[in-house]
C-alpha cells in the first residue's frame, strides 16, 4: 500500500483545528492524501475484501430488518424465532425434532468451538429451519471433532447467521413473544416482500410431528455408552417391553430407557392404539415434539385410548398430549422455554431440580379434572411441569429428564425415595400402585 500526503506548510493541530471553523482564515490549508493499492497482475478493478461481509437479513414480523453474516446453507427460509440459554450442546439442540419449523437464536455468544461430532445427534437430520449467534468460532478445538458447524449445516441445508446482535434480539423476544422470521441470503428478495412472508406464515395449528416421527415400528437397543455413564445405581435386573410412539424422539431419551432395562419398540406417531395393546407393553412412552399439540388430534385420540389401560409416561409434547386427552387444556407461552437452565420444583419431595427444556406450548392445571396431581411446577414462572394419577396409571413431566444438553439432576440416584413413589426418570412405581415395582 503507498499512501502519501502533501502539505503547503506545515501547521499546528489547534490551528487546523481553528481553521475548519474559520472560513476564509489565512491560515488555512489544504491537504491532499493519496492512496493507491498495487497487486501483481491484478487488474484495475475492485478487488474482493479479505473478510466477510454481512450478506443475509433476518426480517421479523414486526418490522424490524437485522442484518448479518451468512454461513451453512444460502437461500431463504420462514420460520419462528425462539431463543435457547444453554451454554453447551449446540449440536444436540440443532439435532433435537422439536425445533422443526423454528429459527433457534443462541444466547451463549461463541458457537462452534467444538465443531461436530456423530456421537452427539439427538436425531439423524436437522429439523430446525435456521440458527442465530452471536459469534462463529473461526476455528474447533476438540478431540471428536470430524467436521466444522458451518459445513455441517450446510451438507443439511439450515441455514445460519453471526454477527448479529442476539442480545437485543433476545430483549424483542422476552417482551414481545416469539416471533415469525424470514431469513435471506437472496439480494433479489426486497425487505417488503420478506416482511410480507412473516407476516402471512403462522405455525400454530400445523401439524409438525407428522414430519418428524419414523414411517414405520422399529427396535431400539443401544445404551448410554459406559464411557458416558454418569449413573449406574439403580439398574434394574428385569427387562420390560415399553413402546416408544414417535413424536420426535431424541436418542438419548432412548438410550437412558435401554440402559435402565428396557427392550424398546418406537412406533410412529400415527400408531393405532389397538396395536399397541396387543403388543402387551409393560408401558407406552409419549415423547417430546414440535408444535402445537391441538394440531394433532390423531395423537390425542390415541393417548386418551391408552389411558387407564397400561402405565403411561409422558416427555414434553408427551406431558401435552396427556394434559388433553385427560380433558385438560393447553396454551401457547409468551416465548416458551428453551435452555438447560431451569428449576423446577418437585412438590412431592420439595427437592428442586435443574432442568432442560424446550417447549413454547403448556398445559393449563386449572383445566385438570379431579383426581390429577401436578407433581412438578417451573419456578421461573410457575407453569405445570409434570402430571400424575395413581389411578390412571400414568406420570409426565414437561422438561427433559434425560438432559442432553443440560444437567442430569432427573435422573435417580440415592437422594430419592423411590419406594415412596417418588417421580423420577425413568419412572418408577409402587409395588402398592401396579403390583411390582417397575420402570412404568
């Protein structure tokens, strides 16, 4: 680079300074600079700039336009913007089914430092329709590392943006709710027409598990690899038939299920109830899933068929889907709850647990008929976190006992009282309630 500058005379600070507010002072000069960049072969036009450059819109339905930086895969893409406090686990939340038709905004600023890893997948695609950050680690530091975040989402076709304010984003967020986003890399899509996309797309009442959930019945075997293990007190010596219905199932949930006794059967998430029976389960889990629960009445139908008949366990959409077919209600939150941070109380034993959760839709207790327990409250804001009915034969919980990310305060070890009937991942019941002690 040769940069020169040419004076008349040579003048003080303060008299430049007096001169730029004086016109006409004698004292005046003029300061010619030139700069000039001169390449090897390059020819004389502009050259590329050595950084990134903000080339992607994140439009939200209110109006307002954030630019940022593009990585992953390009294009644009409508979708629900929600915000996620874990610190860790970016690679088992982008994995997660229930973030299908969602913008995923991390609050922890630096994101892909450990790169990516298949031993972390919660599912075997992303079901998520983009994710926000703070900051993209130019560089991953970890012994499993196979691939970058950036070419990982892009080999899956999400797309992702950086350097754009989270914080502030996240502040719009808590006060004025989850809000419906547009995400373009494409110049020839103008700020109006992305506006006009988010505000024409909703994504309550869409069936979203029918997206997420296999086609077909299969066997799951693995365990939580030894390696991993962080709680082997309470194996249990007899294994128990439980099936699985679909309804966008994480492995881990599965694996902590394997390694606790249990031979299971995932089903999808359109499986009659009546086939169910006649495989003679100990227990039906329910699991976590995206969306609006009121939107899959199929799911409800066969829940409420279950109900009574065989023990039953329900995990977030599980919890919601139970909450309906017992007569309840649900609702949409202000903004949900995302993140590997929150304390939930257990009212049977007044201990309270850390827990991961990820849900935008709650059951609401005042709609519970007679003779259902709310076991489990969010201390955040006081929502129902986990049901139960002796009776009924059934329990759920609206976090992620099986974490992953977050922490495993869910799962049991010696601080509970499981001959007391103590709600605990997995689940264990009373010889009194059902018999024998089981998981379900």
């Amino acid at each position: 680079m040769d940069c020169a500058a040419r004076t008349h005379s040579v003048v003080s600070t303060a008299t430049i300074t007096s001169a730029l507010f004086s016109k006409g002072s004698p004292n005046s000069r003029v300061f010619i600079i030139k700069c000039s960049s001169k390449l090897d072969g390059a020819p004389s036009a502009l050259v590329e700039r050595p950084w990134k450059v903000a080339d992607a819109r994140l439009v939200l339905e209110d109006g307002s336009i954030w630019r940022a930086k593009s990585f992953g895969a390009r294009g644009t893409q409508v979708g629900e913007v929600v915000f996620n406090t874990s610190l860790t686990g970016y690679q088992e939340i982008i994995t997660d089914p229930s973030y299908a038709g969602q913008f995923v905004l991390m609050t922890n600023p630096h994101i892909g430092n450990t790169g990516i890893n298949l031993d972390d997948e919660e599912s075997m695609q992303c079901f998520l329709a983009g994710l926000v950050i703070r900051s993209l680690s130019i560089s991953t530091s970890n012994w499993r590392c196979t691939e970058a975040l950036g070419d990982y989402l892009a080999k899956r076709n999400i797309m992702g943006i950086y350097d754009v304010d989270t914080r502030a984003i996240t502040r719009r967020l808590r006060e004025d709710g989850s809000l419906i986003g547009v995400l373009s890399t494409e110049n020839s899509k103008s700020d109006e027409e992305l506006l006009e996309m988010s505000r024409t797309w909703d994504i309550v009442g869409v069936d979203l598990i029918s997206g997420v959930s296999c086609k077909s019945p299969y066997k799951w075997v693995d365990r939580t690899p030894s390696d991993w293990e962080f709680n082997d007190n309470r194996r249990s010596k007899e294994n128990f038939n439980v099936v699985a219905y679909d309804f966008g199932i994480k492995h881990n949930i599965l694996r902590r299920l394997a390694s606790y006794g249990c031979k299971i059967t995932v089903v999808p998430s359109t499986w009659p109830a009546s086939e169910t029976l006649k495989m003679k389960p100990d227990g039906v889990l329910f699991s976590n899933g995206p969306g609006d629960p009121s939107a899959v009445p199929y799911a409800v139908e066969a829940v409420k068929e279950l109900i009574g008949k065989i023990p039953v366990f329900g995990i977030c959409m599980g919890h919601q889907l139970l909450g309906q077919a017992l007569g309840g209600k649900t609702f949409k939150m202000k903004f949900g709850h995302h993140g590997g941070n929150h304390p939930v109380r257990n009212l049977r034993n007044g201990c309270v647990e850390i827990s991961a959760q990820n849900h935008n839709y709650a059951v609401d207790p005042e709609s519970l008929p007679e003779g259902v327990e709310v076991t489990h409250v969010n201390l955040n804001d006081g929502s129902c976190a986990g049901l139960a009915s002796s009776k009924m034969k059934l329990m759920s919980l609206q976090y992620h006992p099986e974490a992953s990310p977050g922490p495993h305060d869910s799962d049991p070890n010696d601080k509970y009282d499981l001959e007391n009937n103590d709600v605990t991942w997995p689940i264990t019941f009373t010889k009194e309630n059902f018999g024998r002690t089981t998981l379900f």
